[in-house]
C-alpha cells in the first residue's frame, strides 16, 4: 500500500504529502472538506476522473480518496503557470530571447506547443505518445527519438476542456536535466464529455456546448453542427459549434502570445462585427468573401479594430532566426482551424514533429536541449557505461572515467 506523510498547509483545504518514494503532491481531505459524501457520491466520479486525468501533460490525479485515504492527492506543479512566465519570463529562469526579437526561447515554445498537443490528443482521441531511442549497433543508444503513438482507447468519447489559456498550464520544476519545466493542462471545470467514439469513423462530429453555457440538450448540439455545416457564418455567432479546431486555435493564440508578447485582438475571431471582415489575416488563413453590395457595416479601413498581418509579424522573427519557420507553420494552421474539423491533434503532432527534429539538429538551441525523454536516455546511458565499467574492473581491467 502507497504510503503518504503530511507536508505543509498550502491553504485552508489544500496541504502537501509527500509519498513513501519520496515524490511531493498536493491533497484534499475530502472527508472534512465534502461532509463525508466521498464515500456515497463523490467517490465513482473521482475514481472515473482518475481514469481520464492519467497523463504526463495533465494535472493528474494520483489518488481518489478511499477508506484507507481520505485525501483527493493529485500532482504538484510547483513553478507556477504559463500566465506568470508571460508576466514575468526570469520566474522560471526564462530570460527573453537571446538574439533580441521574440518573447521566449523557442525551445519552450517547442515545449508548450507538444506537451499541450499530447493532452489535447489524449483527450480528444484517446491516444498516448510513446517515444523510444533508436540503437545503431548492439548496446549503443543513439540521440535520435521515434516517436509513435497508442491505439485509440476503446469506445472513447472525446473530451473537449473548453478553457484553453495560459493559466490553465501548469508548470512542475524539473526532476533531472530537462531544460524546460514539465507543462500540464489543469482547470477542468468547464469540461465536457461528448457522445462521439473518438475511434469510430462513421460516427459524425458533434458540436460541443460554447465554454459559457452549463446545460445544453444534445439534440440541440447536434441542431448547431448541422446549421453550422449547412450555413456557415450566416449562423448566429452564438449558435456556432464549439470543436476539436477550437481548441487547437486558443493553443495557436497561446505560441503566438509566446513569441510575439503580444495577445491577438479581442473579440470573435471569426468575422468582426462592425466591419464584417476578419482581423487576423496571413498565408494559409482562410479569409471571408467580401460583404454583399448595401452591407452597412463599416469597411475594414473605416473599423477601429486592430487588423494583425500573421507574415508580417513573423518575417522579422524569421529574418533573426529568433524563430524557424517550422514553429511559425504550426502557428499559421493553428489560427486557421477555429470550429474545424480538417485536423485532429494528433494529425497536428504528426506534422510538427519533423519541424521540431529539424530545429533540434539546425539551430543551436535545439543543439543543447533536453527533454524528459532525452534525461531518461541520458540515464539509463549512464547507467549501461557503469555497468560495463564495474564488469571489466571485476576482470582486473583499468577503465579511464
């Protein structure tokens, strides 16, 4: 049985534990905290929850409470959340670009934008990431990560977060060499569980409830993905689905806000409603036809709102090489699958990740940095070199260190 010893308070309902390994969490004692309905209620939501917030890029819970423990025991992410780094980058030991143009080392860029895709595929489609490390010849490990991922969770319903930002991504302090602290999805309260089997292709998408409302009936989501599919953005902004793609577009506003410091414009991204037009344009980002003749919505040049060019943002990013043209694509697709359905984040991972081997191996950030898994690598190298060690000093043969 896991055994855990009691840490400091962190507030009036919260404390940390420390476990028998010696890893630190954060607990609830949901016996005082919920009149002791954990036992009757609460406890098979916690255990189905623990089931799904299982992952390496998700605030996890460790432990539901039981008889034997009466806490909720979940990770803790100790450096803060992405909302302070944006605040304030030396938080974390992120100093602003070296070369002088761009926010953040594009290393975390890299970092934010693959952890975040691993949990949105993870809740979306069921699916994990396994990395493993080639081998050149028997016994020796190469740099070289492959990258494949798990079949679909059975009959799994994907899962939308619906709050997707900055201080919903928390950060945990490195437990070995990584360069970057460890980035996990958290603030779930707005999640929803659709009625769609991720793996099943002849099921049709369904529309997801908007972040704003609690109770929906599903036929009326359902209603609202086929009005959408039928008339577009003739549909009421607020009879508009919420998707996969809407997800994938707060995350593509995320890197943007990382390399440029700057937010996109407030407001629907769609369409404007004073001038009719979209404000962020660039290569790639699907534009809307012109309004029709006796519009009377202001033109785009008469409209206050702030228009963002996404190339001319970018051009000086990729002048310095501040940023690779790789990192500046992903965002480019990002922002342009708002309520889509054309890409899936696992599609999304596919494609970005020969762009983030060629950064590894081309720019000499990538040269130096180090991931979870390349700190494992590092490990179990070490490891194998002291094992062959130990084994020829046991021959009565010298090895240098």
């Amino acid at each position: 049985m896991v055994k855990y010893s009691y840490g400091k308070r962190i507030s009036e309902r919260l404390r940390l534990v420390r476990r028998d390994d010696g890893e630190v969490f954060v607990a609830q004692d949901f016996e005082r905290t919920n009149e002791g309905l954990y036992k009757h209620q609460a406890m098979p939501a916690l255990v189905a929850a623990a089931d799904v917030l299982n992952h390496e890029n998700i605030v996890s819970i460790i432990h539901p409470p039981g008889e034997w423990n009466p806490e909720l025991v979940w990770d803790y992410c100790d450096a803060g959340t992405l909302e302070n780094v944006l605040t304030d980058p030396h938080i974390v030991g992120l100093n602003n670009n070296t070369r002088g143009v761009g926010l953040l080392p594009e290393g975390f860029v890299w970092h934010v934008a693959l952890s975040l895709l691993r949990a949105l595929q993870w809740l979306h489609e069921g699916k994990r990431d396994e990395y493993s490390l080639a081998t050149n010849t028997p016994g020796q490990l190469s740099n070289k990560k492959t990258r494949t991922t798990t079949i679909n969770e059975p009959d799994w319903l994907t899962i939308l977060h619906r709050d997707i930002r900055p201080a919903n991504l928390h950060l945990q302090r490195s437990k070995g060499t990584e360069t970057y602290p460890a980035v996990k999805l958290g603030g779930f309260e707005k999640c929803y569980v659709s009625g769609t089997v991720s793996s099943n292709a002849d099921t049709p998408a369904v529309a997801m409830k908007r972040p704003d409302e609690d109770r929906i009936q599903f036929d009326v989501l359902w209603q609202r993905w086929a009005n959408w599919s039928q008339n577009g953005l003739s549909t009421s902004p607020r009879e508009r689905p919420y998707t996969e793609g809407s997800e994938l577009f707060d995350l593509g506003k995320i890197l943007y806000q990382m390399m440029t410091g700057k937010e996109l414009p407030e407001g629907d991204y769609e369409e404007c409603l004073v001038c009719g037009r979209r404000h962020i344009v660039g290569d790639g980002i699907e534009q809307l036809p012109p309004p029709s003749p006796g519009d009377k919505r202001l033109t785009t040049e008469e409209c206050l709102g702030l228009t963002v060019n996404i190339d001319e943002v970018f051009a000086p990013l990729l002048e310095a090489r501040a940023y690779s043209f790789g990192l500046c694509t992903l965002v480019h697709n990002l922002l342009n699958q708002k309520r889509k359905f054309e890409l899936r984040a696992s599609q999304v991972l596919d494609r970005s990740w020969d762009h983030f081997g060629e950064w590894v191996e081309q720019y000499p950030d990538g040269n130096i940095f180090v991931d979870v898994y390349d700190d494992a690598h590092r490990r179990l190298a070490n490891a194998q070199r002291l094992q062959a060690k130990l084994i020829l000093e046991s021959r009565g043969i010298t090895t240098e260190d």
